[in-house]
C-alpha cells in the first residue's frame, strides 16, 4: 500500500511580535521626551524604534495630539502617586524631614532619565496650557504635602506654606543640579543636611 502522507515540515514559524500596549508606546515616548523635549515625539520615529508600522499607533491613539495629552496624563498620574512613599506619617518630625529629604535627593539623583522627563514637561508647559494645568497640580500636591510635615514645626498657616513653597522649589533645584553627578554624594548628603538644619530652625519654639 502507497504511503500518501506528506512529510512533517522541518520549518518553524517565526514567533509573532508581541502586541505591543498602550504603556509600549508610552515608555517609548518618555525615551524621545527625555532626548529631546517633545519636539522629538514623532509617530514615524517611535513606530520605527519600536519595530512596527504606524498602524499599531492608531490602535492605541488617535493622533499625535492624543499621544501627547496620554503622556502628560500619565506622567501627573504617576507623580501623584509616588507622593505616598514620602507622606509623613507621624513619627520624629526631625527623622521623617531628614528620610523625605534623602529619598528626594539622594535616590532621586541617581534617576537621570526621570529629571530629563519633568524638565521637558516643564518647559512644553510653558507653551502649552495642558501641560501648564498639569504641572500646576503636580506642584500645588507636592506643596501641599511638604505643609503636612511642616505644620509639625509651626502653628501659623503663612509660614508653614512659605516654608513648603521654599523646601519645594529647593528640592527641584537641588535635583537639577546634582542629578548625574558622579562622585557627588558627600555634596548632595551636605545639601540634606542644609535644608534639614534650615527647616527645623523654623520651630515655633526657636
């Protein structure tokens, strides 16, 4: 009898690209925003760094404009969130400053790439009134939060507020000129220690 069996295929079908999500597209985003500002955010470019056609973009977003206002929404969400991992939550007034301040700038210094993202958002803010509206409230939160540490320090609203107003804009100064520097611990653990010192000098009782 005729053996009418075909033989088994010795080829293997190439695995299919992942399908790449919303977040994909979005991480790839941050990439181009932290090179270049969001001059830099172009469809063609990401669908090329990513290995796919421009196709796959408009199952996730309906234009560029889109991609943008997904990505500002994303980096608000995001800064809104980390706030709780520096929330004071009661305990040495003195020890969670000096914690608050070492998270902000010791680990924040070591985060290049996170700098680069919150500068470039912050200068599209100064031309778009999205993005102004965002930062406004990821700044107004951070503010509010420094408050509940100091009201620890002090019984008078104005100079609670102005101490957190003055401790914020000092962090992000301090990140923008220490973050990427190798070799500059000693500096950013002397920066802490500075604006620990000048922050509890504000005790009522002082």
């Amino acid at each position: 009898m005729t053996d009418t069996r075909q033989p088994r295929s010795t080829s293997r079908k190439t695995p299919e690209k992942a399908q790449l999500t919303r977040d994909d597209w979005l991480d790839a985003a941050a990439g181009e925003v932290a090179a270049g500002g969001f001059s830099h955010l172009r469809v063609l470019t990401l669908s090329k760094k990513l290995g796919v056609t421009r196709g796959s973009f408009y199952w996730h977003f309906k234009d560029h404009e889109d991609l943008v206002v997904s990505f500002l929404d994303r980096w608000r969400d995001r800064r809104l969130h980390e706030l709780q991992y520096w929330r004071p939550q009661g305990g040495d007034v003195e020890t969670e400053l000096r914690q608050i301040l070492e998270l902000l700038l010791t680990d924040a210094s070591r985060n290049i790439r996170r700098l680069q993202v919150e500068l470039a958002v912050r200068d599209f803010a100064r031309r778009n009134d999205y993005a102004a509206e965002l930062v406004t409230e990821v700044d107004e939160a951070r503010i509010n939060q420094n408050c509940e540490l100091y009201q620890r320090l002090s019984s008078d609203p104005q100079r609670i507020r102005d101490l957190a107003l003055l401790m914020y804009v000092a962090t992000i100064g301090s990140q923008v000129v220490l973050t990427g520097k190798k070799g500059d611990a000693e500096t950013i653990r002397r920066v802490e220690d500075l604006m620990a010192r000048l922050a509890l000098g504000q005790r009522d009782d002082d």
